[in-house]
C-alpha cells in the first residue's frame, strides 16, 4: 500500500537488499540508483525473466487506468 505525500516504506528496500546479502548499513550507504542496478543485476543473476509485456494506453484507459 502506497504511502501519502509520495514517501517511500523503506523496509521493503531493507528486505531486498538483505536477501541480497547486504547488511542494513550496506542498503543505507547505497544510492536509490545504485541499489536498484544491484537489484536488477541480483534479479538477472538468479533467473528472473521478464516476459510482461507493456500494455498499450489504450488498453490501460479501457481498464480504467488513466493519468499516469
């Protein structure tokens, strides 16, 4: 669930990079941007494959889903 005022629920970054092997302190010396390349390269590495593919706009206003 989102939080207000765009902020962010930082246990979940926490929670990856430990299944990642990196200690708390770890998580909190890295950028947004290196953690999410780490992150990424940690996916990839253990055979996360990405096969969604995008849905059109049109599709996604038909859903409902608009404003994005």
């Amino acid at each position: 669930m989102p939080l207000p005022n765009g902020k962010t629920r930082w246990s979940t970054y926490l929670k990856a990079g430990m299944a990642m092997g990196l200690s708390p302190r770890d998580v909190d010396d890295c950028t947004m941007w290196e953690f999410m390349c780490a992150l990424e390269g940690f996916r990839e590495a253990h055979g996360e494959k990405r096969n969604a593919r995008e849905i059109p706009d049109e599709r996604l206003a038909e859903l409902g889903i608009e404003g994005f």
